[in-house]
C-alpha cells in the first residue's frame, strides 16, 4: 500500500491556570466558583482577541470613505463599497455571504443615530435580519474586537470603528476541545498548601 504524503498544520492551544489555596477551595467554595467563573471570562476575552488579531494580521487594510451623513450612512457605505470591491476582485457572485466582524457597540450606535432622525425612521433598525441580511453579509458582533470608551467618560461613541469582511470561509475557527488537566497537586504546590 502506497501512504499518501503527510498533511500538517499548525495547532494553537490557549491555556488557562489558577492556583488557589487548599483551605480556601475547602472553605470558601463561592469564592473558589467565582475565580474560576472570572477565569472563565479572561480566557473567553483573550482567546477571541488572539483570533482576531491572527484575522487581522493576515488581511489587508482598505480605506474607508467619510461620508459626513452620520452613523448608519457610513457604515452601510462602506460596507456595500468594500463589499462590491471584493466580489469584483474575487469574482464572487452577489449571492455569496460575506461575514463582517464588528465591534459589539456598534449595534446601539447605529440606534443611536436613528433617535436623531425624522420619526418616519423610528423602528427601522434591523441590523441582522434588514441591513445587512440585504447585502448578504453576515455580521459577527464581538465585544472583545473594540472596547467601547472608559466607562467613567461615556459621552459618545468612538469615531473609529475597526472591522474586517472576508467571504464566508476564508477564515475557519476548528475547536479541538478541551484537555482538562483537573485539580493538579505536586510537591512546590504542596509546600505553599496550593492546589
């Protein structure tokens, strides 16, 4: 039997860890829950933020227009624009999806802007299902791609909204699962009592 040629690929783990104290895990168990809920969370946020960046560092930059007609004209202009530009380049059909991955706050400024239009707009906010649903891109709303302002300052939203669009595909994110090591005990954490 001839062996095909061998495939390889490169594989990236995220890892998470906590040391915790024997009588505080014994004794305090809520508070042992909640570390690692809160653990749970950090992991959450940076492995999304690794990805991201990964999506980022092997796409290209394009050039957004400012078309001074607020929030929603912007956006979806600029959509439809680098939209158009990749299935021209591409030769991708109209009906081919393209994923945008967004800042989480964009949805509410998109709202935002509608309050301070005319009422014949009032209830036309339809991000998933109208806006872009119409374009065929589908929208990934990730709060971890664009913090939104310091929350001690929050007077408007940012002027900059970073994003990225690719054809449905082109990036493809494969769980491998988890490997749970469970409660891990030696002799260095045995000496300070940790587990």
């Amino acid at each position: 039997i001839t062996c095909e040629e061998e495939l390889s690929a490169e594989v990236q783990a995220i890892v998470k860890c906590i040391t915790i104290g024997n009588f505080q895990a014994r004794y305090n168990p809520e508070f042992f829950a909640a570390n690692l809920e809160a653990l749970n969370v950090a992991f959450d946020a940076a492995a999304e933020t690794q990805l991201y960046n990964q999506i980022v560092a092997g796409s290209s930059a394009a050039t957004t227009v400012d078309y001074g007609k607020g929030t929603v004209t912007n956006v979806l202009a600029n959509l439809d624009l680098l939209a158009a530009g990749m299935r021209g380049s591409l030769r991708l059909p109209q009906g081919v999806t393209l994923d945008v991955l967004l800042p989480e706050w964009i949805e509410p400024a998109l709202r935002a802007h509608l309050v301070n239009q005319p009422a014949a707009y009032a209830g036309q906010f339809d991000a998933t299902g109208g806006w872009f649903g119409a374009r065929n891109l589908r929208p990934i709303f990730s709060p971890d791609i664009s913090l939104f302002s310091d929350p001690d300052d929050v007077t408007d939203f940012p002027a900059t909204m970073p994003f990225v669009i690719y054809p449905n595909g082109t990036w493809v994110y494969g769980d491998g699962g988890t490997l749970d090591l469970g409660v891990v005990r030696d002799s260095t954490l045995n000496a300070t009592n940790d587990l």
